[in-house]
C-alpha cells in the first residue's frame, strides 16, 4: 500500500514552490537592491553636476 499523503498540505507545498520559482525569477529580472539603486542614482548626479560645471556661457 502506497503512502498516505494529505492532499490539503501537498497542494499547499505545490502553491508554495511556484511561488518560489516564480520569486527567483523576478530576483533576477528586477535584482537591484534598494542600496544599489541609490548608488547608482548618486552616481548620475554626480556626473551630472561635473558636466554642467564644465559648460561655457555663449
């Protein structure tokens, strides 16, 4: 006799699983964290602010 297997647990671990697959790819496709951003935001206004210093008045 095979195992007995309760199907309101199984379903709940199948849903559970999908969920983290489909997280795994969303880390990967959207994977910047928060940190990250900010530097690279800080970044760009920095560069920014040196090549607007370095414009001439016509």
């Amino acid at each position: 006799m095979g195992e007995i297997v309760n199907l309101n647990r199984f379903r709940k671990r199948k849903a559970k699983d999908g969920e983290a697959r489909e997280a795994d790819a969303n880390r990967i496709k959207f994977g910047r964290t928060k940190a990250e951003k900010k530097l690279s935001e800080a970044e760009q206004a920095l560069a920014d602010k040196s090549l607007d210093g370095h414009k001439r008045e016509d």
